[in-house]
C-alpha cells in the first residue's frame, strides 16, 4: 500500500544538499542521506514530481533595462521516477516527463489552474519525455555523480499568433535536447551544514526560429541551437535529522550556438524540506530572478511537492 500511495503522491525535485555523516549506530533521514549526488542501491525506486509556478510582471529589453508588462504565469510539473540497476549502486535508469499550464496576456496567476488550451493565451499539456540515466563515475567519491537525460518533445505545433490580440502563444520549448547535470555536495560544521552544487549542460537541438515554417510557433523555438548553462550553489543547515532549510543562489546563461539569441540571468532563493515518514518527504521553495539581460523575465517561483524512497 505505501508504494502505491507513493506512486499517486505529488512530489517536489529538491536539487539540495541534505546527506551528513553520523555515527554508525545514528540512523539517517532520508532527508540527510539522499542527496542529489547519493545514487540509489538496487532494486530502490526514488519517485519525485515537483510543481512551480513562476509568474513574472517585469521583463528586460534587448539592452538588460526592466520594464513592466502584462501578467503572464507557467506552471511546470515535473515528473522523475529512478531504480537502482547495479550491484555497486553507481547507475540508476529513469524515465522524466513534465506537463505544463501558461496564462499569457494579463490573467491572473492563479488561472493556469484552468489547464485549459486555447491555442492562445491559454496553454496546457504534456509537453516533454525523457529515459534518462544517473552515474557515480567514481567509486572512493560518493558525494559526486552527474544525470544524462535526452528529452523528447510531445506536444503539436501552434500557429503563433492570434490576429485578434496578436498574443504570443507559448507552451514549452519546441525541441529535442540532451541535458547533463553534475552534483557534488559537502558536510560541515558537526554535520550541521552542508554545501551543494550543481552544473547542468542543456544542448537544445533544432532549427532556428527565423527558419520555422509559417505554421509552426517560432516563439516556441527561440531557444534551438543554443547551450542552456545553469550554475547553482545551496547552503543547507540541518535543525534536526528530520528537516533543512536553504539558501540558493543561481547564475543562468543560454548560450548561442547558431540561433543568433542569448540571454543570461541571476536568482536567489530559500526553502526548507521535512521527512514527513520513512517514505514521503515535503519541500516548498521560493525563488526571485533579480536580474536578467535581453528579454529575460525577473518574477518569482513558488515550489511545493514531496519526494518517495522505497
């Protein structure tokens, strides 16, 4: 029954540190224990579904300079189930999917709720599948590891516009795109504190959008041919084995590679994370982008979910 219920749960992906070492006779959380950098022993599942919602009124121009627009809110929520497969728990297999909501135009935050798709200024669906594998590439270094997923576009192609509003409508970027992603974590301060980092190498493949065909969305496809660089670093502090609360920060680029569009961006955030029992976690997150260049939107995510160990 608890891996069933596990399997239904909403679940958050907490990309914080949160193993420590303890005694030998010290029983660990999962809370402590499972960091993004601790792979899974085999035959053990790790289920996580992670909803934010970002919701933005301020964007940069071309130049960097901030300036207020009309509301517009995209809900994410995705979806990560692993297993362990090997002996010396080094490699997990999982599958990724993510399904997403955009209020565009001045609605309310709260309307992608709705998930209804008008092909305009509502949209809403599963958007993205990806297999993806986990690797400890070295054996004497536990607290490193890195993810290689491949994702896969599954949503169909929208006209761009509406000429009655001339809205923008947008869904998710509309390409296939191989993401790696490293971890690497440490535990300090009588295993009280803990730093995290992580460096994600996202390659969107596809066309430019310039040279899309009138009926597809080109808004969809600004980010093709181009190399998304995320560099993350968390300060997690432990009051007790059983919760952590967080401190983030983010330098974001998205990098040229023959579209002819770059952007880069910066963020802080916190959190927290509490085991609610030996096999459900509970996160909620808050994050600000505080600064951006070239049409690079500066709102706010909000995170909620739980995470399974089985």
């Amino acid at each position: 029954m608890k891996k069933i219920l596990a399997l239904i749960a909403i679940v958050a992906v907490s990309y914080n540190g949160f193993s420590q070492e303890v005694d030998t006779e010290t029983i660990k959380s999962n809370v402590q224990e499972f960091t993004p950098s601790k792979l899974l022993k085999k035959g053990q599942w790790d289920i996580k579904i992670f909803s934010g919602l970002y919701t933005q009124t301020e964007q940069t121009d071309g130049n960097g300079t901030s300036g207020k627009i009309v509301r517009q809110t995209f809900f994410t929520n995705t979806n990560e189930v692993y297993t362990g497969v090997s002996d010396n728990s080094r490699i997990n297999v999982g599958v990724i999917f993510q399904m997403r909501s955009n209020s565009l135009a001045g609605q309310g935050a709260l309307d992608v709720f709705s998930f209804e798709d008008n092909g305009n200024d509502r949209r809403s669906g599963l958007t993205t599948v990806a297999p993806s594998i986990r690797i400890q590439p070295f054996r004497n270094v536990s607290n490193f590891s890195f993810t290689s997923s491949f994702y896969i576009p599954v949503f169909k192609d929208k006209s761009d516009t509406v000429p009655t509003d001339n809205t923008r409508s947008y869904l998710d970027i509309r390409s296939y795109a191989w993401e790696t992603k490293f971890f690497f974590d440490k535990t300090f301060g009588s295993n009280k504190w803990q730093v995290f980092t992580e460096i994600d190498f996202k390659y969107n493949f596809g066309e430019a959008s310039g040279d899309a065909d009138e009926d597809q969305n080109t808004s969809e496809r600004f980010a093709n041919n181009s190399m998304n660089l995320p560099l993350s670093a968390f300060l997690s502090y432990f009051p007790s084995p059983k919760s952590t609360i967080f401190v983030n920060g983010q330098q974001a680029y998205l990098l040229d590679l023959g579209n002819g569009f770059s952007q880069n961006s910066t963020a802080f955030g916190l959190g927290g994370k509490y085991q609610l029992t030996d096999v459900l976690n509970v996160e909620a997150s808050i994050n600000k982008i505080v600064r951006g260049v070239n049409f690079q939107g500066l709102g706010q995510t909000f995170s909620i979910g739980l995470r399974a160990l089985l």
